[in-house]
C-alpha cells in the first residue's frame, strides 16, 4: 500500500468497482453456480473482451465477513486493517463515527427472575420495538462521555460512547450462550487504568440500561460485544489521489466506504437499475465509483438458488447502463462468496473480470468460475485488485528507473 | 497460522490428508510424468469431482527436504519453523525427543594415522555395525548430561543430549569434505557461555568417542553436524482443534508428525493396503488422518520411472480403501516432487486434489500435472492447504462481521 500510494498519480481516467456482494458459488457434479447457471450475454461478452481470473479477499479457505471482504477490495489487508464489530455495527447503522469514538455491538436479550440470560435475541423483536428501546436507552448519561445508541434490525443496536481518550480494550459483557448471566465488562489488561475507567463506565451504562429495560419483557436485558475504538484509516484520496464516490442502497456499505474517505451518494437508490442511473447523474464528479449490489448475497444466504440466478440475470440486463459511460477500468466482482447451499459467505475464490482497453485480453469468453479460473489473472489476493484497477487507468508512475 | 487458530472450531467432520510422497513428475516432449503415464482410473474420477491445483511446498524454484515438505502440509511456515538437521535426524530414528533436548546428525567416517578424513561415509558400513558402534558410543559418559546414540542406516546416526539449559548455537565438527581433520566445535557466538560450555562437551563426548572407534576401522572416526535445540512446536490440538493421527511405515514420517502433536498409530503397517486398513480400524477415534505413502519417493529416488508408475497404479487399485469411509475431506498430494529424471528431490510444483461436498468442482477429470494446473485451486503456497482442508471440512469460522 506504500508503494501504490508513492506511484499513485491524478489522471482523468475513471474506473468503476461493481461489486455483486456474495456472486461466487459452488459448482458440484450436477448443478453449476448461480453465475454459471444465469444467462449472462452481456457480462460474457464483458468476460470476452476483458482479463479475468478469482480473488481470495482475505486467505487462502478464509471465509470474509462483509467488512474485511470490503476492505479487501478497497486494497487494505483486512488482516492489518483488522476493523472491530462495533465499528463495523456503527458503520452498519450508518452512524457517522469519529476518530477516538469506541463502539460495540449490542444484542436485545431475555433475562429470567435470577438474571439468567434465556434468549439472546429477546425472541427477535420487531425492528420498530428495537427502534423505541434505542431511543429510551439514548438518555442514559454517564459521566463524562457522550453516547449513542443506534437501532439495527430487530433485536441488533450499536452503542458508541464518544470522549477524549476512551479505551476500546475492555471484555465483552455478552458471553455468547444461555443459561448464565451476562458478564461484567472488565480491562483486557487489568494494568491498564484507561480500559478500567472505561469498564466501569460500561458497565454503569449497562446497570441504568437494565433498570430502564425490566419492564420490556422479552427485551429486558442488553449484551454487549466487540468492543473497539475507531482509528482513522488511510484515505483513499491519500493512498490513490482518486476522488472516489460510493453507490450503495444498504447501511453498511456505505459505512465501509465512508470509513476510507469515499463520498457516499444518497439519492434514493434501491434497485440496480437505480443504482446506474445515479452512476449516470454524478459521472462527471468522481474518478473513482464504487456501486455495491446487495441481493446477490441475500439471496445466497436465503439459500434460494433460482433468485440468486435471477438477480444475476437483473445486473446482465442493466449493466449496459455502465458500459455506455465507457469507464476506462471496469471491474465486476464479488467481496466473497455465498453459495445458496451453504445459505452463508463462504472461503471460496470469488470470479473477477477488468475491461480495459489496457488490459492483456484472455481467452475466457464466459464469466462463470470454471472459466475464469482460466483468466488471465490467475488467482490473486483480493488486496490487490486496487492496484491493477489503479495500473489498467495508467495511474501509475513506473517503479525504479 | 494465528488467523487459523482464531477461526478454528471443533466439529464431526473428519479429514484425511493423504501424500504419496515425491509423487510429482517432469514431463518432456517425450514423455509423461509418471503420474501423468500411470493408469489411474480411479484417481481420475476422483479428481472429477474434486477442487485441484497444484502447490508449492516451500516457494516457487525451492526443493523441499522431508521435514520442511511436511511442515508446510500441516500448515507450518517452513521458513519460520526452520527444523535442523539434527532434529530432524532424532525423528529419523523415531526417538522421542524432548524439548530442550539438542540433537545432531552423525557419519560414521573413515581418517588415516594423520587424522585426516579419507571416507566421510566409513565406506558406507552395513547398518548392522551402525547399530553395534551406536550401542557402544552410548556407554559414554559426560558429566552433567543424558546422552543417545541412536543408528539410522548405513554409516548415519543421531545423537541427543539431554540436560536443563543445554545451548544448540555450535558449529559442525563435520567439514564436509575430505583431506582435512575434523573440526573443533566451538560455539556461533564466542560470547556466549552457555554454548561455549556445550562445546567443551560435545568435544569431550566427541574424544572419548574417537578412542572408542579407533579399533573400528573403517568406521574410526565420527563426523557431526546440524546441532540444534528441539523448542515444540504449536500443536495440531492447540491451532486447529482436531485429533490428529499419523498412519506411515517410516520413521521420518512418524517423527515429523510426533513433532506436532499427531498421535502415531503403530499397527504394523507396511504396505499401502495395510496402511489404509490401519485407517479404516482406527476411524473411530480421531479427526484428522496423516497418511503417508513412501514409495512414489523412493523409486524416484532410484531412478526408476516404471516402478513409480507401479506404485502410483497400486495407489489407485487401493483408494477405494479410504473411499468407503467417506472422509468429508479428502486431500491428495505430495510433499514435494521427486521426478526419476532427477533421482532427487525437485523444486517443481506438486499436484493436489481436494474432494469435498463443500468443493468448487471444478472441470479437470484427469489427476495429472498438465491437468491440474488448470484447476480451481490454481497454484498455492503448500502452508496454506491445511486452512483449505479446514475450510472444506466447515471448521473456520468466518473472519469479521
């Protein structure tokens, strides 16, 4: 990364990073891949003028949460750049997180007369009672700290707790099981008087959180996870001197872009087709675009084969929309995949293709996983897709004389 | 390694890692590798539903020794666990070496009245006076230390030296080449004490020895190199949570694998047959099963192209053996290549299989090296197939949210 950003150099050439989120599968005797079973006319043609190849975002049999799998493809190695779950939560709920701010995970739960954690869901509450519950848990005041509480989906939140010098180095207070009591948080390092103050801090918010709670049966408790304070990252305007912009329609996403310095576009998208059209309507603001497309990955995770194909069908039709802005790099991949048969992300390479017309055209002429195993790339780590993205826009300087 | 430990999780599914070793060939314009020119139908349809590539033990261009081809099977960066010659020599002879214990390879070696070196290898001496001379070098005694001489063939043996606080960092008394005396040994770092002291012990042991072979001619002198101290490595049970049993018929092999905790079945088995009935009687108890095959190694060795075919064919008349205890797992390899042409050990890549439910079948249907390398795994480092082995066998979980 200290050497792409040595050799970076502002050009006007633009590229675009269309991520299908989950697009890999597996391919057994009997059935291909969702991507290899979609009929896919444009993305082969794509495939046939493009260099191709797969990706392991994080290792080798490595299965990629969707935030290492992100910044993978955004060219930070997720194993050094090793972002905590309470950010990701924070950035999940699109909260706009700040340097120092320590956040953590937070699930709604069931407690029984003795304290006893029964259900560690609170029997999945409706998102509405997760927003009411958030809102009164946001009154709470702990000395000396500001804080946040963020409603996710159903019984998921994030709380950010924001003062000069907060530690994030403290213990989860969810123990990950039932029939036991939640944990009382304590200093990673019992020696460290800042994590301490911060325990005790936590866990005076947790003991408030509680008396507020006891009446929400079955959302009468809180577990708290992932603790993590948030570092600033390397911008992508640092390392790349790109201008880069996020088209996303899921919290998340957005979050992992705005955590590397991208501009997010808010404007209404939902659908892939909308998604084009805003790459469209702000093609002249960045040099860089990166357009995230979601069901691919719900659906894997549905396990619902036929929907995934079809998605995959969805993004062949509309990716004319793409080509017709003639960006100079176009990347299509995945941040890992999710095969309908495992209903989850998986370790498997995710297939890859680069048009360009700098690029070293393969002879792969479909864009499936059999075929692209064949490609031009080989088998890369997902880290460092940024570069040759940067070096198929000829933005960068030679190395050496 | 430390990714893995993290992410590894205890489960049902069992795995069996089965190297048939040197089993990688060279072909020319003439001819096939040898298991390209074997007929292995079986193992065909077996890569026919397989994930396959090829890997490299060490890195690209670098030929393996037993030890550091196997510690990159088992996932252990063999640039990082550098095992020496002595210790790899004790796990030769299959003693149970300890930790802190320090090891060295000996040849018994021929000098004249001068003390000259005229043979380095005693005119190779049959075995059974190996293990006459180690027998009498083991009544030495040195104070303050426990001391071994263990026979390996030939004119090869092992000593180990056991005692609290003994220091590895000493040089060879083994010039490597003839026409001068053996060397003093001394220690790496005049400065440090401890090997210093070991020094002045080894040189003892190493005196008392030469007025013991004096009457022994050809063997009347001893050569010894590769000093080293044994420090435990990370145990399969402590990174990757299995149960691990090694099934080999030689020493080498079971060393190797003691040295990372796997249990060492020892059911008399010799032949490929009995070695894979040896896994079918002990399929109960463990998780993991090392199984090694050494003849592919040894005709490669000689030299002998059709009889590495043979055994290659023998091979696959037998895996049906391991087949009918459906491993959820099932890896293929070898821990280096060993082409008759080289009658060596060689640096080319090794051919590997992956059978799984949870693979990416990918289109190769021939279990060769011109066919693999054009299979979903591409070409990997070696230290990664145990991650991949786990992956297949859903023992990682996923890595970030």
């Amino acid at each position: 990364m200290e050497l792409i950003r040595q050799l970076a150099m502002k050009t006007n050439s633009k590229i675009v990073l269309l991520v299908a989120d989950g697009i890999g599968g597996i391919s057994t005797v009997d059935r291909p891949t969702e991507l290899e079973g979609a009929k896919t006319p444009n993305l082969d043609d794509l495939a046939a003028e493009s260099v191709t190849g797969v990706h392991s975002p994080v290792a080798p049999g490595i299965t990629p949460g969707s935030g290492p799998g992100h910044l993978a493809l955004f060219g930070y190695d997720p194993l050094v750049f090793d972002i905590g779950r309470g950010i990701l939560s924070a950035l999940g709920v699109n909260f706009e997180i700040q340097p120092a701010d320590v956040a953590a995970r937070v699930n709604f739960a069931t407690i029984d007369e003795q304290g006893v954690i029964t259900d560690r869901r609170a029997g999945r509450i409706p998102t509405e009672t997760c927003v009411q519950l958030c809102g009164e848990l946001s009154k709470i005041q702990i000395e000396g700290l500001d804080l946040f509480v963020r409603p996710e989906k159903e019984h998921r939140a994030a709380v950010i707790f924001r003062a000069p010098g907060l530690s994030g180095s403290i213990t989860d207070s969810d123990p990950q099981r039932l029939g036991t009591k939640p944990l009382e948080v304590l200093p990673k390092d019992p020696s460290d008087a800042g994590a301490a103050q911060m325990a005790k801090r936590v866990n005076e918010f947790i003991a408030q959180a509680l008396a507020i709670l006891a009446s929400h049966h079955p959302a009468n408790a809180l577990l708290m996870r992932g603790f993590d304070i948030y570092e600033k990252l390397p911008s992508f305007q640092e390392i790349y001197r790109l201008n880069p912009a996020c088209i996303a329609a899921y919290p998340m996403y957005k979050g992992v872009s705005r955590l590397v310095g991208m501009k997010v576009i808010e404007d209404g998208q939902e659908t892939i087709a909308d998604e084009f059209e805003v790459l469209k309507k702000h093609w002249q603001e960045h040099d860089f675009f990166f357009v995230h497309v979601k069901k691919t990955d719900s659906y894997g995770e549905d396990g619902n084969y036929d929907a995934k194909v079809k998605v995959i069908e969805e993004l062949d039709r509309e990716i004319h929309r793409v080509l017709e802005l003639e960006p100079d790099v176009l990347i299509v991949t995945g941040d890992h995949s999710t095969p309908t048969d495992f209903k989850a992300h998986s370790f498997h390479p995710v297939p890859v293709l680069i048009r360009s017309r700098n690029a070293r055209v393969d002879d792969v002429t479909r864009f499936g996983e059999k075929d692209v195993v064949h490609g031009g790339l080989g088998h890369l780590a997902g880290k460092h897709l940024m570069a040759l993205a940067m070096a198929h826009g000829l933005k960068l300087e030679k190395f050496g004389a």
